[in-house]
C-alpha cells in the first residue's frame, strides 16, 4: 500500500488541531460588550434591539454599555477598558469621538478582542469591521429635497444643528449638505451648529439664530432631541421648513401633520443586529458581509408605504 504523503500528514494534522480547538458555543457562549453613544433615544434603543435578535440566534452573551451624555466619549473609553479587563471575546463601538477611542480600541485589539465600529468609524482605523449608512448620500438628499421645497429661483437660507461635532456621521451629513448646496445659486447654508443631543440647547439656539436673521427659511435638524428642541422654537408666524432625524412618535405625529417635511430614517436596528452578527463572524473566522446599513429619506405623502412603515417602526429585514 502507497504510504501517504509528508503534506498529507500535515494537512490531517492541522485539520485536526482546528477540529480540537473549535469552541463549543453552547457550553462557552461569545461575550461581546455593546457600547453605544449614549442610554437613551430612539436610535440607540433600536440598536440594541438588533442587537439583542442577533443574540438569540447566535447564543452570544452581550453586554450593554453607554454614558447618559453622547458627546461623553471619556466614558466610551472607561467601558472600552472594562471590557478589555473582563476579557470579552468582541467589542462592537459606536465611537464619539473620530480620534480620542483610537488608543483604547488599538488596546483592544492587540490583547485580540475583535472590535466592530457601528455607525461612526475613527479617523485612522476602521477596526476589525466597520458598519454603517452612507451619511454623505443622507445630507445630499435632504439638500436636493430641501430645494425641491422652493421655486428655482428662491433664495434659500439653512440652519444645520447637529448632535455632536465629532462624529464621522455628523462630519459625512454636513459636508453632503454643503457640498450640495454649492452646487445651486441662492443657496447658502448661513449657520451650521451643534445642541450635544440636548433638547432645551437645540431650542435655545434656533430661537437665538431665528431672532436675529430673518432669512432662514429651512432647518436641518440632525438628531431626534435636537429635532424635537427646534420643533418647539419654531415661530408660528413664518414659514420655516424643517427637515429632521428620527424615529421618535412625537416627529412621526408631526410629519404626518405637515410641520416636519420630512424625515430622514436610519435602520439602527438592522445595524445593532449585523454588527453583533459581524462580530461573532469574525471570532469564528468568517470574513462579514459588506454592505450599506438602509436609510430614507420619508414625507407626508410616503410614510405609510410597507418599506418606511418598516423603517419608521424598525424591523429587521
């Protein structure tokens, strides 16, 4: 009988190393750690619902952890820590903060705890895997749908509040909408702020900004507890369009009653739910699926169409 091979032998034996060393998931689930920008919100909540459907499909262990303010990124790094202490299998990181996470998730990594960014990246590193919408595509459809709201020839006038000012998503939607803006005479966005997802901040502001400039006729409301501050700044006595982020009843209620024009939606479950699932894709050596989380941009006249029911009540699909 033939004797078998040297790389035969080799072969067989490496096979059976990773047969012995496959992890038995029953008995000794993944832990992964689920740190997002902050506790509360619709969008976060979503998340982790996502999150959690990919839990029970997986039998992963996951833990939540996030700071009450979304702009405390000193926090983010302090749960990053625990994590790395508590020796969990993966970490899926809603940065908020493009450079400030960088030296605690390359920690991270290098004790070999794979790190999925969900929704914002760092500057100089995607990490393991990097999940998110394409936020430049957002601010340039809220640009063109904004202008399709006025005559060719009229000028327009923006005030942009966003939540936090370093993140990569709040960067990518700004820069669509001025990018854009460009583009069109009469059309200038005269300020561009940030209200630290605080709801009275966001109203104080567009009260201020409004007061004194007469010529602002659109808002960009780019969080739902900034959208909600500037909802409730808005003078009754001019026509001021407003077009916002979320998914809160309170901006449904108001899009279906015409005073938000429209709203642009994310679906952050479905983000929660493939991050999770990336992460245990990586840890098994499965190289994850890329491609873009969903987003719409949603008016009065197509909010009750199946696909943005789907998205402004958030179900996976």
């Amino acid at each position: 009988m033939k004797k078998p091979s040297l790389l035969f032998i080799l072969i067989l034996i490496l096979c059976l190393l990773a047969s012995c060393a496959k992890r038995d998931e029953k008995q000794d689930p993944y832990r992964i750690a689920v740190i997002t920008m902050m506790q509360g919100g619709e969008f976060w909540g979503s998340l982790k619902n996502g999150a959690r459907g990919a839990r029970t499909e997986t039998g992963a262990v996951l833990e939540f952890m996030a700071p009450i303010d979304e702009a405390d990124y000193a926090s983010q790094v302090v749960f990053v820590q625990e994590a790395i202490d508590q020796h969990f299998d993966a970490i899926v990181l809603s940065p908020s903060h493009t450079s400030n996470l960088a030296d605690i998730v390359a920690k991270a990594r290098s004790k070999g705890i794979k790190v999925v960014l969900a929704d914002t990246r760092l500057d100089k590193s995607e990490g393991d895997f990097f999940i998110t919408a394409d936020y430049h595509e957002v601010g340039v459809e809220m640009a063109e749908h904004a202008f399709s709201l006025f005559g060719p020839g009229d000028p327009i006038k923006a005030l942009v509040i966003g939540s936090i000012p370093n993140s990569t998503s709040m960067t990518s939607i700004v820069s669509g909408l001025a990018e854009t803006f460009g583009k069109r005479e009469n059309a200038q966005i005269g300020y561009a702020t940030y209200s630290f997802t605080d709801e009275s901040i966001a109203k104080k502001l567009t009260e201020n900004i409004l007061d004194s400039d007469a010529g602002v006729n659109i808002i960009f409301a780019l969080e739902e507890n900034t959208a909600h501050g500037v909802v409730n700044a808005l003078p009754s006595d001019r026509n001021i369009k407003l077009i916002a982020f979320g998914t809160t009843q309170y901006e449904v209620q108001l899009l279906e009653q015409g005073m938000i024009d429209a709203l642009v939606v994310i679906n952050s479950f479905n983000l929660g739910y493939r991050s999770v699932k990336a992460a245990i894709d990586l840890l098994r050596n499965i190289k994850p699926v890329e491609k873009l989380v969903e987003h719409a941009l949603i008016t009065k006249t197509t909010m009750f169409s199946e696909q943005n029911q789907r998205l402004l009540f958030q179900t996976f699909q």
